[in-house]
C-alpha cells in the first residue's frame, strides 16, 4: 500500500467518522418513541461509536507519523504545529500503546504452546 493509498484511505474513514458525527447528532433530535427503541440498543449503540472513533484515532496518528519530518529542527516545529491536532488522539491509540497491547496479546497466545 503506496502513501497516497492511506491517505485516500484516512480520507474515507474521515468521511465516514463525519457521517458517524452527523447521524449522532440527529439522533439527539429523534421523536420519543424511535429514542426509546435507541435507548433499548445503546450498548450496541456505543461499541459501534468506539469502534469507528477508535479507528479514525489509530489511522489519525499514522496520518500525523506520515508527515513527520525527519530533521530534527523541522520535528520539533511540526509537532508544535500539530500539537492541537495530537492531543485529540487518546494515548491507547498511539504507537507505543498499540505495541504494547500487541505484545500483551502475543504473550497471553504463546501461552497456550
């Protein structure tokens, strides 16, 4: 998967993330009777949300890695820059948070040998 891949890719998820936002949005607006049906669903209702922010999260950080700089001195004024931007990314979904809960995984897998 080539740079332009993933960032038509994040394009998508952006869009479908914005989507996710809107529909949220309107379902605050519902009449009584469809809310209740909502309220009936809202575990699955917020799994479905996390999912889809979790994965507008992760692919946001790839986003950020993409376009860091690899000067030193051009680093440090990007992540200034984009500070704003990062800040929004929960610590779960970064780079060493994935790794770790990856080799959590592998741990309690290899486990099973």
């Amino acid at each position: 998967m080539a740079v332009k891949d993933v960032r038509a890719y994040y394009e998508q998820v952006t869009n479908q993330y914005v989507e996710m936002k809107r529909v949220l949005k309107e379902l605050e607006t519902v009449p009584e009777l469809k809310a209740s049906e909502a309220y009936k669903n809202i575990d699955s209702i917020k799994a479905q949300v996390a999912k889809l922010q979790e994965n507008y999260n992760r692919l946001s950080y790839i986003i950020f890695l993409l376009n860091e700089p690899t000067k030193k001195e051009k680093k440090e004024r990007y992540v200034k820059r984009e500070s704003k931007k990062l800040n929004k990314i929960p610590q779960k979904d970064r780079k060493e948070a994935i790794l770790e809960e990856n080799k959590e995984i592998l741990t309690n897998l290899t486990s099973y040998i």
